[in-house]
C-alpha cells in the first residue's frame, strides 16, 4: 500500500458527477471513468435525479490506486461537456 496524502491506495474511492439528465449521460460518464480505472463496473453506478427530473447525480465508486489516476479522472469527468460538477 501507498500512502499519499490522506488516502491509502489502493484504495475504494467515491466521485459524484452532475450533470443534465440527458439519455446518454449514464453511458458516456461509464465509459469516461472506464477509460482511467480499467476495473470500474458500470452496473455499479447509483443514479439520482433531481427533485425536478433536469439534473441526475451518478455515484462511481473507483478503485483508485494513486493520486495521480484520481486527478487525471477528475480532470477528464470536468472537461466533458456534459458534466456540470465534480464532487
């Protein structure tokens, strides 16, 4: 195990992606976080959508195993144009 920072890696790790509730969203999330944890199951993702049906909020949990993997993630999940937040 490595430890960098806070995290230990390998570790489980939980990204939330907002973003408008378009029909593809799911899928194209799935295969943006496919691209960078090669092991990341796509029928893991929880699905929330907003109070008013415009928004959906995706959990994908990831095992990530370095800090460098997670940033180079989140920078590819907030470049996309269809993803609003990154949490």
């Amino acid at each position: 195990m490595e430890k960098q920072g806070l995290l230990e890696f390998p570790c489980d790790f939980p990204l939330k992606i907002m973003g408008t509730a378009a029909p593809d969203f799911a899928q194209a999330i799935a295969a943006v976080v496919g691209e960078h944890a090669r092991d990341f199951d796509p029928a893991t993702i929880e699905m929330r959508a907003s109070s008013g049906g415009k928004y959906l909020s995706l959990t994908c949990t990831v095992r990530a195993t370095s800090q460098a993997q997670l940033d180079t993630l989140y920078r590819a999940l907030t470049s996309h144009p269809m993803v609003k937040v990154v949490l």
